[in-house]
C-alpha cells in the first residue's frame, strides 16, 4: 500500500485504500514443498488447504486442514508450527516499519484477536473482526457500510488488547540461519521432523480448547 502510494505521488478521490495487519510473508518454497509432502504422506494431490479450520477446531484454533483428491482430510498443525516459530518469514518483516496502530491504508483490517480483553463475553469463537480508521476518507467508507450491512460499532479500548503485529515486528530467531543450513543440505522432510516433529500435539491442544470454549469455559485470549 505504502509503494503504491509512494508510486502514485497524489491522492485519488476515488482510491480507497485498505491494508491488514500483517504478521509477516512466509517463504513460498516451504509451502510448495509441504504441499508435496503432504501429498506423499497421503497419496494423492492436494486439493484444498484451509488454513484455519473454524468449523471444526473454532476461530481460536489454528489447524490447517488438507483435502486430497478423492476427499480426504487430514489435519495438521506442521505449517501452522513452521510459521509461528518465524523461521520461514521474509528477513524484512523482522524489520517492517508497518507495526504500529497508524497504517498507509485508508482503512486496516484485522482478526481481533484479543477481544476478551477490551470487551470480555463479546467473542463467540466464530470470529471477530477489527477495523481500523486511519483518515477521513476511510471513515466515510465505514460510515456507508454501516447503513448497508450489520456492523455494529461498540466502545472498545484497542491499547487493551494490541495484537503483537500492533506493536514491533517479531524478532528473528537466534537459528534461523542453523533452520535454512539444515533445509538446504536435507530438505523439508528432515526440518518438519527437527522443528515440527510434536505439531500433532497442537492439534490435539486445539481440540481440547474448542470443546472448552463451547461448553463455555474457556476464553479467547490470544
Ligand atoms: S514487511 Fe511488514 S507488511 Fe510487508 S510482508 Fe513483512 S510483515 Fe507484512
């Protein structure tokens, strides 16, 4: 957004802008390769990734599930491990200068993680999101769409619940270096293995917490 601006050099009446809250880009090659992996382990090609299996694990879980050709599911947490341990980002984003509350877009988008704090018992684990309104411009927009839709604005406190994306970019991890050494000279199967080898047990973590959650027990608060 902020290229495309730099790029433009004025301001268009009719552009509107909307970026998100990014947590950072993974390496393409890694996804290419779990998708081969995947589709060894199951014989047959992928179909379908869902990154964030709501239906089954709720908003608060992450678990990737794959479908083969043929209909086979399988779930998983291995990309969902690799990309929280940083490893696989793009070196920028351990340097993004866009991890602040102000943001190029007119309007910033978001999953609002971190509800239960700034309005405890509003989330019902299907998913809540967050809508920042960074000029003018983009609070016209909101305005139009809150007479067209079902957006609700509600008194909230943001500086409760900074998401970390909010606030710093996250910090490059001591061996990255030692992970990329290990993926070139063994490739993915041997790094899923070193660095992933227990995401089975997120999985079964992310059950537990959805069935939790449903019978009312536990609360969002990532
Ligand atoms: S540099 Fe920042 S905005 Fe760009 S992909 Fe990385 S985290 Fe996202």
């Amino acid at each position: 957004m902020a290229a495309l601006k730099s790029y433009l050099g004025i301001e268009y009446k009719n552009l509107l802008c909307m970026d998100i809250v990014c947590h950072g880009v993974p390496s393409p090659k890694v996804f290419r390769d779990y998708i081969k992996y995947q589709s060894s382990k199951m014989k047959k090609p992928i179909t379908n990734v869902d990154f964030r299996n709501k239906k089954s694990y709720g908003w608060a879980g992450h678990v990737e599930t794959i479908t083969t050709d043929g209909g086979r599911k399988k779930d998983s947490c291995l990309y969902t491990m690799l990309f929280y341990q940083h490893k696989i980002l793009r070196p920028v984003c351990y340097v993004c200068p866009y991890k602040g509350l102000m943001h190029p877009g007119d309007l910033t988008i978001a999953d609002y993680w971190g509800i239960d704090k700034a309005l405890p018992g509003f989330s019902d684990n299907k998913g809540v999101s967050l809508v920042l309104v960074n000029t003018h411009k983009g609070n016209d927009v909101l305005e139009l769409a809150k007479h067209q839709s079902t957006i609700e604005a509600i008194e909230t406190d943001i500086n409760k619940s900074m998401q970390p994306p909010l606030k710093e970019p996250f910090k490059e991890p001591a061996n990255r270096d030692l992970f990329w050494a290990d993926y070139q000279q063994n490739g993915f199967e041997y790094i899923a293995k070193k660095y992933a080898g227990k995401s089975w047990t997120w999985v079964v973590k992310y059950r537990i917490k959805k069935i939790l959650m449903d019978l009312h027990l536990y609360k969002v608060t990532k």
